[in-house]
C-alpha cells in the first residue's frame, strides 16, 4: 500500500501538521464568505461548482417539467357554442346558434397568462412551449451537464487522486467559476427578459431572424460562448495538472481511469469548445450586423452554420459522456473490490472515443447533409460503438468474481450500465442512414440523447456524488433511502424515455408544442414518469440535506477504495495530505494491497495463485 | 496560504521513476542573437517572394493572357506561408528547444482544423452527385428583410444590396455619371477592369424565390417521361452558378439540364 | 492571466525586500515542487491556450474556404480593393515586431534588463504602427470615404474628393466608402451580388486579429511595466514575458496566413 | 385513451406483414410500410431492433448473474481472477464490428434507394414557408383544399383531432406511381417529414433539394372519398374514390407554429388526380375564381379570413378600397396598396396586427393571379365598385408612392 514516508517525503502541507479540514470557517459569516469567494482551494471550487450546477440542473428540471405538463393534452381548437353573460346561448338573425372557437389544451398559458387575459391564438402558448423546451436543452447542455462531473467532482478529486496539493492554475480554476457564472447569469437574464425560442442549437436563419427587436437571444448566445471560455480554462487546467502533477511514481499507467477519462475529456474541451466560440460570435454578429455568413440572403450558407455547430457540438456530447465513464470506472471496482479489468484497454478506449469524437459530427445532418458526407459520416459513426463497447465489456467483466456491495453508488453505477447500453444501442439505428431518415428529429432521438446524457451523466454525477460524498464533506447519508431515491429515479425515468422511443418510431415530430392526438396515450405516461423522476430527485435532494444536518460522520475510506483520495482525511484537509503521498500499488490492486484505513482483518486478501501477476 | 518552502531536495528525481521533470533541463534554452536575426531576415524574404509571385501571376494573366488554375495563387501562398508559420513556430515560439508535448500539442490543434476543414468541404462540396441542382446555391435564395444599411428604420429591400446601391447611385448622378466615378475609383493597381454599366442590366439579383420556379412553365420540350398529358415540372433549376452575376439575368430562362 | 505570473504582492515585496529584482526572490506556487516545473506547466498550459486560439481562427478559415469555394469572383473582387502594399507594410512591421519580441526575451534571459526593455517598447510600437495602419488606411477609408491627407491611394481619386475637414487633413471622395461587411454594404460600384459576403469574411477576419493585437499589446504594456518598476524577469524567471512572447508570434502567426489569403488573391 | 391507441394499428401479429420476427409491429409504427422503401426501412429497423435485444440482453444477464452471485459477504475477499485476457478482449472488440458494418452497409443500401429518383418520376414542386406548405402540380396548379383535423376530417383522430387549431392543406398525388419534389424553403429551415414513408429531407432556403416517393394504392387498404356532407364522391365514370391519407408534418424547428405547420398527402387514383389538378388549373377561370384559388392555395386563408372575424392578419371581407390605418398613415387598400402588400410586405402594417405577411415574389403570384386576387377581394367588399369592372390598375394616389 502506499507508504506515507516520512523521512523522505518533503514537507508537503508547507506548515503546521494540524490544520483542519478545508470545510472549516475561517472566521466569522463575512469572513467565511470572503474566503469562499476568493478562495484558489480546488476543493471548494468544486463545491462551488457543485451547488451552481445543481442550482442550474433545479431550473433546468422546472423548464423540463413544464414541456412535459404541456404536452399531457394536444392543443386543438374546438367549436363550441357561444353563450351571452347569463350563460345562454347566442342566435344570430337566422335562429341557429352561434358558434366560436375555443382552444383546449396549452396548460402553460394557463399558467402564465397573456396580458389580455384571454388566450385568443394558439401561438402564445407555443410561444411558452417553445422557450421551454428551449431553455431545458440550453440550461441542461451548457450549464449543468458540460460542467458537471469534470467542474465539480473533477475539480475536487483530480487533485486528490494525483496526489497534488491543487491543480495547476489555482487562480484561473476560481476565474472559470467565476465565467462560469458570468455565462449563467448572461442566460438567466436572457430568460428573465422574456426567453429565447431558437432550441439550444441556434440553428439559422430562425435563430438570426427571430424576436428581431429583443437582445434575448444575443444574451442567451453570448452566454453560452462565455461558458465556454469556462470550459476551455478548466480543460486545460485538468490537462496541465494531469501532466505535471502526479504524485510521485504515479506513471501515466498508475492513474485512476476517473484521470484518463477527464484527460481525454479536457483534451476535447480545449480542442472543440473554440470553434463553437467563433460560431456563437458570428451568429452574434450575424444577428446585430447582419454580416451573411449564415444568412441565405446575402449568399451565406446555414448549413455551414451546422457544421461548425456541431464540430463542436458533437465532441462535447463526449465532454458530458467520457466523464461518466470515468466515475464507472472508479464506483465498479470500489464498490466490487475487485480490479478492473483491461485498465489499458479502457484508458485506451477513453482516449478512443475522444479522437473519434472529432470525425463524426455529420451524423447529426443526415436529413440536410449531402450523399458523400452522409455516407462518409455514417460510415465513421459506428466507429464510435467500438471503444463504447469495449468499456460496457470491461465494467461486466471486472463484476465477475467480485464482491459487489450494492451500495447507492454501485446501484447506481449498474442502473448506468442499464440505462447506457439502451442508450447506445438505440444510437444503431440513428447511425444507419436509411432508418435515421425517418427517426432524426423525432421523439425517437429524443429518448436516444435523454437516455445517453440523462441516463449516463446526470445518472453518473449522482452516483458520483454518492460514491465521493463521504469525501467531500465528512458525512454519511442514509443509505436505505438513498437507495429508495435511486429505484424511484430509474423508475421515472424509464417510464419518461422509453415511451419516447415509441413515439419516434410511430412518427411524433421533436418540438412539437401540440401532436395529433393518436400519441396522446404514450405521451400521458411519460409526463407522469417525469412526475416520478422529480419525485426521485427530490428523495435525494432530502437525503442529502439530511446527511449534512444529521448525518453520522463519514471515515476517511467508508468503501474501502485504493485510489489516492481515500488516503486523505473525510473531509480533506486544506492542503490535502499531510505528507506527500507516494505511490507504490495500482489504483485497483484489490487482490495485493489492503485499503487505506483498514485493517487487514476487515480485509482478507484473496489467495494468489502462483501465476497471478 | 502560500507558504515558502525550501527549494526542492534532488532527492525527488530518485522518486520519480516515470520521468516527469526530465526535461525541464530545455525549458530555459537561449537562442542566440545571430540565429532570431537570420530567421528575421528569412521571413522577410519570403514575404517579398510570396508578394513577388503574386505579381508575377497578375502580369501571367493580365500582360500575357495566360489564364492560370485558380489553386496555383492559393498553393505558391499557402506554401510560402506554411514555410514562414514554421519558421515563427520553431525559432521564435522556440518549439524546436522546448519541451516536445508543446510541440503534440499544437500538431494535435492543426489536426483538428484539418479535420474540420476536410469534413466540411467534403460535404458542402459534393451536394451535387445524384441530383446536380442539389450542388447549386439558388440564385436568389432568402429569407428577405434585408435592409438597406444598417439602422433599424432604413426600408427593406427585397433585392441584393450590392444592386440596390447600384441603382441608388445610378438613380441618384445618373448612368453617365456613375460610369465616370466608377472609372475613376477602380484605378489600376485595384485589378479588375470597370464595365461601363448599361442601364438595362440592372436587376439581377432578387431574394425570395429563385425567379423561374413557379412562372416559368416551359413546353413540355423535355419532359416526356410525365406519365400523363400535363405540361412539365416547374421545377427550373438556376442552372448557371450564382457566383456569376452575368449569367444570371432575372428574365426566367428555360432551364436545361 | 494571474496563473502566468508570481503571486506574491510585488508593491509589497519591493518595499519590503530591499533592492533585490523581483525575479530572484521568486517563489513558485505551493503546490510546486520547483520553479522549472511551474515554468514548464505554465508553458504546457499556454501552448493549450494556443491551441484553441488557432481553433478560434479554423472557424473564420474555414468560412473564408467555403464563401471563396462558393463564390471565387466575389472574393477576387473584393480583394482587388485591398492595396497589396499596405499589407506587406504590415507584415513586415509585425515580423519585425516579433523578431523584437523574441530578442526581448533573450535579453531578459541574460538579465539585460534595459536591453530587454527597450525591445518591449519596441514590440509595443510595431504593434502600435500596425493598427494605425491598419484603422488609418485600410478601415476608414473603406467604410466612410474619408482619406487621411497624405494617402498615397488618395492621388488616385483626386477628381472625385468632395469635403474636406480638420484643415484639409482628412479628404472624403465621393463614392468610395461603403464597403462594409453584409447589411453595412453600401458601395455603389461592385460587380458581383456577392461582395457583401467578402466584407463580412475580411472585417471578422481582421478585426478579431486586430482584437487580439490589443490583447497582446496590453500583454506587452503590462510586463513593461514590471520589468521597470519591479525588474519582475531574469535568467531564472521570465514565465510572463515568454508565454506574452508566445501570444504575440500567433499573433504573427495568423497574419502571416491572413495576409496572402486576403490581399493576394485575383 | 385505450380505444385511441388500438384505432389506427390495425395489424396484428397474424397480420405482421413481416413475417414472425417483428410481432411487436404496431408499437412501432403506426402503419405498414406504404411502400417497397418503407418495408425496407423497417426491415432494417427490426432487425437492429433484435441485435439490440441480443447484446442487450445478454449483457444485462451476465451483469445480473454476477450481483447474485458475488454479492459481498463479511470477510470473504473476492476471489482471484485474471485482469485482463487479450483474447478475449480482441474477440469482443472484434465481433461487434461485423455486426455494425453489416447495419452501416444495409442502412447505406436503403438510403440510396431513398436518395434515387426512378427517371420517369412526376415532377413537382414543394414549397415551405412558416408554416404552411405548398405543392405545385406539373401543370402549374396548386391544391386549394384545407381541412380541419377533427372538424370533418374522417380518418384522423375525430373529435380528439388536432392540432386542428387551422385548416392543414391536402396534396392529392397519383397512387402507384413515382412522384418527386424539388422542395425550396422561402424562410428558414423546414423539414419534409412524412412519417408513412420513412423519409425526410431538411428543406433549405438556398438551395434545393429533392425527395421522391411512391406510394401504394391498390392492394392497399383504403377508404372512400366523401364530401363534407358525408355522401360518397363518385367520379364522371360513376365509380367511388379510394384513397389512403398520409400525414405530413415539418420535422425542423421552425417557430411558433411549427407543430401546426402539417399537411396531408391524400393519395387517390391517377384519373381522379388527374380530374382534380384539371379542375384547379386556372387556365379558363374567371379572375375571381382564380383569385379564390389563389387565396386558397398560397396559404392566405392562413391568416386572412372571408367572414370578417379577426385572424392573425386582416379579414378580406370588406377590405378592398376600404381606409386601413397602417404605421405609414391611413392608406386605402386599393390595387396599388394590395400589390405592395404581397411583394413587399413589411413596407405598410395594419395597426394592430404583427409584421409577419411572407414575401411573394412575381414568380409564386404571378400578374394574372394577382388580377385574380383583386377580382376575388372586390368581388367580397363592400366598397368595391358595383360594376366590379375588371380594371387593370388604379391610379396611384400619394399616400401609396410614399415609401
């Protein structure tokens, strides 16, 4: 196990052997809010992360409820009687009652009435609808799911698992969270001025063209191309630190896979998030000078527009996936005891999945794109199903003759593994040209997409959360109803998306404020699935709280893991580790080295046989 | 919270079995004066080439009336400019002395341009192989509500700005005028000659709908394939390129294929 | 970009720490184990940073391939606006001003301290000279008409100069202004439909360049100013004055590309 | 809720026309395949659809299999195995990639089919605009019929139809023969999405592209075309009309009325076709009766109703030569303010009513139905001349030239 060498090692914490956990006050309320504030601490950054994205994932959800409430009941006009103020009906001149329309349907212009009072036309309330849906893709794509996993758990644990004091650039790690909320705050004011109806991928000439006379969408864009800027300096940051910050005898190979997944993630962060930069900035300028680039009228090109959209767009689908693999690749072993297997082969497959991510972005134009490009899209599309694969193989396969505890993470970690291969299974015949022809903007990539990013990240970030909570804030939760949580969420969830699938197959349109009424059925039982899934989220959000109110305290390593963050204390103290760590076994050594903080009697080592290496 | 520590002992060379400090040894390299001079003179050299030759092909096609390939002009520049970006890479940015992952790290970024670049010329370069009006950009394609400058009130024209100023000006000095200025501003080192405009060749451009879609409707000259007596598909494909004004007059020409 | 320099207060330290230069009492970051690996990391990072300013630039390239793919005698046009001088006036000032910018390193390497100032400078005034040029003779007269006096272009179009002002320091000629990028169009004498598409590829081009000129100006300002008052770089610490080095040869590095793309084609 | 579900999916599992392998049929799709290409597609979907189920299933098992079986026990430790076995890790990268080129190479072999006109295609063309489409026939007609979803439409949804908040356009095209569409977009980015096909093409503002089907008529089931009092249409030879309806709907995101933005292909026998399409030519109409074809067909009816009721644009009853209050001054909508209004829209708006009129150009209205166009509004207006004498243009007052 790793040795804590006293003699040897320097004097990592720099001062005094005593000081507390990073969670600690410095002083009074002010005082600790200043100290939050300008804080260089990645630990707390990433708890500021934490609660700016779960803030945002809270909003993103509300729009995500209203789409779904909306959709319970198709808009339709109907005829109905006419009736005067005492509730008679109206004749005209020749005897026969009058007749007017009246439209049913549209709960959120129920809910949020026009100035009138009156609804009189269908477009107001597919107005609503339209930035709804449209605030849920925006919020959920650029402000929770992009920075989820790498902002806030990366940020705390990839320190911690390189055994480094801090990442490489403390300060430009509290300026990203800092652009991180300018962007949000760009966003949110977008929709505080009335809401944006472009969808989240700005797609022109509809999002040049649209509310012409508000700056909404010029807010919303520039806030997205300043969570960029974010995205980029994190990336880098990661990429620097997991170069130049690894513990001692930590050798690319002795890296956590959690490591190698962010790796790779930043690696397309830094690489793809400008071009979406250059794009978001002519689509502005596109809008306040009308310069043409993407605008048919002048000669521009808006499939142009879509390839540059989706250069970006397409790796980042990674950027939210690759991060989610990585926490796999951590709660399975943990939680199993039990090596990974084929480390190299998922490390690999990581770095895989992140060059191909740049070849197959086309795949997301097939309805627009030309037949060469379709063709040679598709073709390198199901090179994606490759690395994907593998890993799926490799997680099943490390479960084998393991001692799997089905903790909340790793209940959580095997709902992933469920949810995922529907996820990307479903991807086969949205790769396929002649079937996506029929599925592409269809409910069917609706349920595609909620079950890769939904299914995979959000489910992965909360089985993170689990896995890590111990860590980061020195408390138990109940395991019972987290549990609970869980089963709920996964219910609901299913119960959400896989409807959808139907749907899409069936021939229900993406983006639809109101449908013929032959999907009423299924779409009744997926608004109620999401009625379950907040339900989920909500059990969670109280087990949560509950466990930093009440919750017993956490041990340094509750799982047992062998990953350097277990050595530390739970929750971490300020620099980390009292003493530079030096790493002398593997991350997922389970078979050789008893855990950090347990004793061998608690942990029986397995017999080796003679070939074992 | 920064705190001094001591410098850091040597002994962490011996626990760092992997190498990661190996080469911070090159990080501090100092070229010397002699070689950024020679590299100053070099790039400069190749900036009178790279204009050199671009003169050279002007004279080529406007003295000799050899009419070049368009990509030579683009190859002898982008050449001498990858030339010279090399040059500023290895010598200025030092990328020949520093640590070789700066190096990776930049080859990756151009990889990805390629990527983006190839990919997308790949696409929106070949719309054309089963159906060839699939490749055109429709002559006058458009979503309207140009505007005639830039503030809010100016009206809108349903026309390319270039036409409408044109017009403008013409209406505005008259055509006689118009050609005198117009003489005067495209003086010679600006390249094309200046083509008196008549007046009657004016309108050429319009956006909304390519003009030929709906009201053109041709004999049936060759439509015979139409399973029934009807007269053939309205479906005039703008069959000269859009990029050439001349070609394209609004009058509705028969398309042929 | 905080992370690129020390983190010590260096007003503070001056008072404090006697006549000492700033670049010997150094200290890297805690979390460093030394100042050649912070050095190296601040490299890395830089040369990232880099990289997505490239990518940055890939998305204007990639639309100039395409517009011209799509509408070559728009751009050949277009281009025959430019004058070919101006931009090697400017190439030439900013590789001249990158050559300073590298010397001005390698003076601070060898603790040449006034030497290595004065390259700054100079770096800051190539850069200087290239935006007067770049807004003085290529900007306004091509989107307002008005030509500064002595205009070399300006002969050409004596005949059609209409006002004056500033005391006949500014000449406006009657019908040149105008060309400006997609809506802004407003020149009279173009020949293909298309030329608005070229203004819009040439002003976003130029202008993010000439944006990320000023960005590297300050840069240069900025590490002026520690290298004077503070004596900030030295033989073992110049991490700012190299990466703001680095920032100001892409910087080169783009226009050397921009350059023939955008004046040298016909 | 139940009944809705089963109305439309009439297959069966005895009736799956595909045989054993797809008895799940009608939660997949609404409808059989209309066509060779559509069976081909969801050929192709059921059987990546159960090599799906095959890897999912399998996988899921040995995942559940291990939970059982190696659930943790107190102080027992995992026992040993081996990490990694580079046989086995080759086999199972290596097999998924035969399947997955064999569903690249089926899906690229579909999709040509979908790509590739038959050369004695019909030709016509399919124009999007917001939110309306518009087929033009080869002899230069377009469909004046609009129905309502749920007021009288017989197929879709009865009572519970909608959107049905306005009338969609029908398209009624020749069964069993190919048709193609060069489609035009003259706004932003639609999306010519008939689910019963399987095919959809984004449709552009600048540039064209094509779709082709064909869709099945004899030997299908269909039903009888009825008029709106419910009797039976029979044809000039006295036979009844079958016809099978396939919905349209725009698959690109493209504003408010998107989910609105449908149409019904209506496919009926090419003599009844080709009675129709004669019947809308405007060749040997009166001016107004082209101008109500016009008004039909160019998605006027859209906005613009005849009853004097309010829609999203000005009412035309009453209309023509009447004082509109406009951002530009009152003006009277004669000839002069008409034309503006169709080719230049934005240069005058009605108070009280948004700037959203599309552009027409010479090309769609042509100077014939634009005469239509006035015939049709005079002859609905109160202020129009008794006489309705079919002038040409009106004098041009002052207010109309201000622009």
């Amino acid at each position: 196990m790793t040795t804590l060498d006293n003699s040897r090692a320097h004097d990592f914490g720099g001062h005094g052997h005593h000081e507390g956990s990073y969670l600690t006050p410095k002083g009074g309320f002010f005082t600790t809010v200043w100290d939050w504030a300008t804080t260089v601490d990645h630990k707390k950054i990433g708890v500021m992360y934490l609660v700016a994205v779960l803030f945002m994932f809270f909003l993103g959800g509300l729009a995500a409820l209203a789409v779904r409430t909306e959709l319970l009941d198709p808009v339709r006009t109907v005829m109905v009687q006419a009736v005067d103020a005492q509730g008679k009906p109206l004749l005209d001149a020749d005897g026969k009652p009058v007749m007017k329309t009246e439209i049913v349907g549209q709960t959120l212009a129920r809910w949020i009435p026009p100035k009138g009072g009156e609804i009189t036309s269908i477009d107001y309330g597919n107005q609503l609808y339209n930035r709804a849906f449209t605030l849920h893709g925006a919020i959920m794509v650029f402000m929770v799911i992009i920075p989820s996993i790498p902002a806030s758990l990366g940020n705390f644990f990839i320190p911690l698992m390189l055994g480094a004091k801090d990442v490489a650039f403390p300060r430009l790690n509290l300026l990203s969270w800092y652009i991180y909320v300018t962007g949000s705050i760009f966003a949110v004011s977008s929709i505080l001025l009335g809401g944006v109806d472009t969808g989240w991928t700005f797609y022109t000439p509809y999002s040049t063209t649209t509310d012409a006379e508000h700056a909404n969408v010029v807010l919303m864009v520039l806030g997205a191309f300043i969570l960029g800027f974010s995205s980029i300096l994190t990336g880098l940051n990661f990429v620097v630190t997991v170069h130049k910050l690894r513990a001692p005898g930590m050798g690319w190979f002795d890296m956590p896979l959690f490591i190698w997944a962010m790796y790779s993630t930043s690696i397309i962060q830094v690489l793809a998030t400008p071009v979406i930069g250059i794009t978001l900035l002519l689509l502005v300028f596109e809008r306040m000078f009308k310069i043409g680039i993407f605008d048919p009228s002048l000669g521009g090109d808006p499939v142009l527009y879509q390839h540059f959209f989706w250069f970006y767009s397409h790796p980042v689908v990674y950027v939210m996936i690759l991060p989610a693999f990585g926490v796999i690749s951590e709660i399975i072993p943990v939680h199993s005891h039990k090596k990974i297997f084929g480390y190299r082969a998922v490390a690999f497959a990581s770095l895989g999945v992140a060059l191909v991510s740049f070849l197959v972005w086309g795949h997301h134009m097939f309805a627009s794109s030309g037949e060469l490009g379709a063709t040679v899209f598709s073709a390198l599309t199901f090179l994606v199903a490759i690395p994907t694969a593998v890993k799926v193989f490799n997680w099943i396969a490390t479960l084998y003759k393991g001692s799997i505890a089905l903790t909340t993470p790793m209940l959580y970690a095997l709902m992933f593994l469920f949810l995922f291969s529907i996820g990307g299974l479903t991807g086969l015949p949205l790769g396929a040209l002649a079937t996506d022809l029929h599925l592409h903007d269809s409910y069917f990539v609706v349920a595609h997409f909620h079950y890769v990013m939904m299914g995979g990240t959000i489910i992965t970030f909360v089985a993170g959360l689990h896995h890590w909570w111990p860590k980061m804030f020195g408390k138990m939760y109940n395991q019972f109803w987290a549990n609970v949580g869980a089963w709920t969420v996964f219910v609901g969830f299913n119960l959400t998306f896989f409807t959808q699938f139907f749907l899409g197959t069936q021939g229900m349109p993406r983006r639809y404020a109101s449908y013929v009424s032959e999907y009423q059925t299924l779409h009744i039982w997926s608004t109620v699935g999401s009625y379950v899934l907040l339900l989920g989220f909500l059990i969670h959000l109280f087990v949560f709280i509950h466990s930093l109110v009440a919750g017993r305290k956490a041990p340094a390593n509750p799982w047992g893991g062998l990953t350097l963050e277990w050595e530390a204390e739970s929750p971490p103290i300020e620099h980390n580790f009292a003493h530079e760590p030096i790493v002398t076994h593997g991350p997922y050594d389970y078979e050789t080295t008893v855990p950090p903080h347990w004793s061998a009697k608690d942990y029986p080592l397995p017999h080796l046989p003679a070939n074992a290496h | 919270m920064s705190t001094p520590h001591a410098a850091a002992p040597e002994v962490f060379d011996e626990l760092d079995p992997h190498g990661m400090g190996a080469y911070t040894k090159h990080s501090h390299h100092i070229v010397s004066g002699m070689t950024l001079k020679s590299i100053l003179i070099i790039l400069l050299a190749f900036t009178a080439i790279t204009v050199g030759a671009a003169q050279a092909e002007k004279f080529i096609e406007t003295s000799l009336h050899i009419e070049l390939p368009r990509w030579v002009n683009v190859i002898v520049a982008m050449s001498i400019a990858t030339v010279k970006a090399s040059l500023v890479l290895m010598f200025f940015m030092l990328l020949r002395y520093s640590n070789p992952i700066n190096t990776v790290v930049f080859l990756f970024c151009l990889l990805a341009f390629a990527l983006f670049l190839f990919f997308t010329l790949l696409d929106l370069g070949t719309r054309g192989m089963i159906n060839p009006i699939k490749a055109h950009q429709v002559e006058a394609g458009g979503i309207g509500g140009i505007r005639a400058g830039w503030r809010a009130d100016a009206p809108i024209i349903n026309q390319a700005p270039v036409v409408f100023w044109r017009e403008r000006k013409i209406a505005e000095v008259g055509i006689d005028e118009y050609n005198r200025m117009k003489s005067i501003l495209s003086h010679p080192h600006e390249g094309h000659g200046a083509p008196a405009v008549s007046s009657g060749n004016m309108s050429i451009n319009r956006p909304g709908i390519t003009p030929g879609l709906f009201s053109a409707v041709a004999p049936a000259a060759h439509d015979e394939h139409a399973p029934h007596g009807a007269s053939p598909a309205p479906h005039g494909a703008p069959d000269a390129p859009a990029h050439s004004p001349a070609a394209a007059p609004a009058s509705a020409e028969p398309a042929k294929h | 970009m905080t992370t690129l320099d020390t983190r010590s207060n260096p007003l503070g330290a001056d008072v404090q720490g006697g006549t000492e230069p700033l670049w010997k009492r150094y200290l890297p970051g805690h979390h460093w184990r030394t100042a050649d690996e912070e050095f190296d990391a601040c490299t890395l990072g830089f040369w990232l940073f880099l990289a997505t300013e490239v990518l940055l630039f890939a998305g204007l390239f990639c639309g100039y391939t395409i517009m011209r793919f799509k509408f070559p005698q728009a751009f050949a046009n277009g281009s025959s606006y430019l004058d070919w001088r101006w931009g090697t006036l400017n190439t030439v000032v900013l590789l001249l001003s990158s050559y300073t910018m590298a010397a001005s390193i390698r003076a601070f390497q060898m603790d040449r301290q006034s030497h290595g100032r004065r390259l700054l400078a100079a770096t800051f005034v190539f850069g200087l000279c290239f935006l007067l040029i770049k807004f003085t003779f290529e900007y306004t007269p091509k989107l307002s008409g008005w030509f500064i006096a002595f205009d070399p272009a300006l002969s050409h179009y004596t005949e059609l100069v209409d006002n004056k002002a500033l005391g006949g320091l500014f000449h406006h000629v009657a019908g040149y202004g105008g060309k400006a990028p997609g809506q802004f169009f407003s020149y009279a004498f173009s020949e293909d439909p298309w030329e608005p598409l070229w203004w819009s590829i040439y002003y976003c081009a130029t202008g993010i360049h000439a944006l990320h000129v000023i960005i590297g100006m300050t840069l240069i300002a900025w590490c002026f100013r520690r290298a004077l008052f503070f004596k900030a770089y030295g033989p073992s610490h110049y991490t700012m004055v190299e990466n703001t080095g680095l920032y100001w040869h892409l910087v080169d590095l783009i226009w050397i590309f921009l350059f023939p793309l955008l004046y040298l084609i016909h | 809720m139940l009944k809705t579900l089963t109305n439309n999916w009439t297959a069966t599992l005895a009736e799956s026309p595909q045989g054993w392998w797809a008895p799940g049929w009608r939660w997949f799709f609404q409808n059989f395949g209309v066509n060779e290409n559509a069976k081909l597609t969801d050929q192709l979907y059921m059987e990546i659809f159960w090599i799906s189920v095959g890897w999912f299933v399998f996988l899921m098992a040995i995942m559940l299999i291990c939970v059982v079986k190696y659930r943790r026990r107190p102080g027992v430790p995992a026992p040993y195995s081996p990490s990694h076995n580079t046989v086995l890790e080759l086999v199972w990268t290596i097999i998924p990639c035969f399947f997955l080129f064999y569903i690249f190479l089926q899906g690229f072999h579909v999709y040509v089919d979908k790509l590739v006109a038959p050369g004695d295609s019909l030709q016509m063309t399919l124009t999007a605009k917001k939110w309306d489409w518009t087929i033009t026939y080869p002899n230069g007609a377009a469909s004046p019929e609009r129905t309502l979803i749920g007021a009288d439409s017989t197929q879709f949804g009865g009572e519970n139809g909608s959107p049905g908040s306005r009338p969609i356009p029908i398209f009624y095209m020749p069964g069993d023969v190919p048709i193609h569409f060069n489609m035009i977009s003259q706004d932003v980015m639609h999306s010519f999405w008939v689910p019963d096909f399987r095919v959809k093409f984004d449709v552009f503002p600048n540039r064209y592209t094509t779709y082709w089907f064909q869709a099945k008529l004899q030997g299908a089931e269909t039903n009888t075309l009825r008029d709106s009092t419910g009797k039976d249409v029979v044809t000039a030879q006295g036979e009844k009309v079958p016809y099978i309806d396939h919905f349209i709907f725009c698959a690109e995101y493209c504003g408010d009325q998107h989910s609105e933005m449908l149409g019904i292909i209506r496919v009926v026998p090419m003599a009844y076709y080709l009675a129709k399409t004669e019947e809308w030519n405007i060749e040997g109409k009166t001016p107004a009766e082209i101008g109500k074809l016009v008004y039909q067909s160019q998605g006027c009816s859209a906005c613009h109703t005849l009853d004097g009721s309010k829609g999203a644009a000005p009412t035309w009853k009453d209309l023509y030569m009447s004082q509109q209050p406009t951002n530009a001054g009152s003006v009277v909508a004669d000839d002069n303010y008409i034309r503006e209004s169709i080719y230049t829209p934005q240069a005058k708006i009605v108070d009280g009513y948004p700037s959203n009129m599309p552009v027409y150009t010479t090309a769609q209205i042509d100077e014939r139905r634009l005469q239509g166009l006035f015939a049709f509004m005079r002859s609905i207006s109160k202020y129009a001349p008794a006489e309705a004498a079919p002038t040409t243009a009106a004098p041009a007052t002052p207010e109309t030239e201000k622009k």
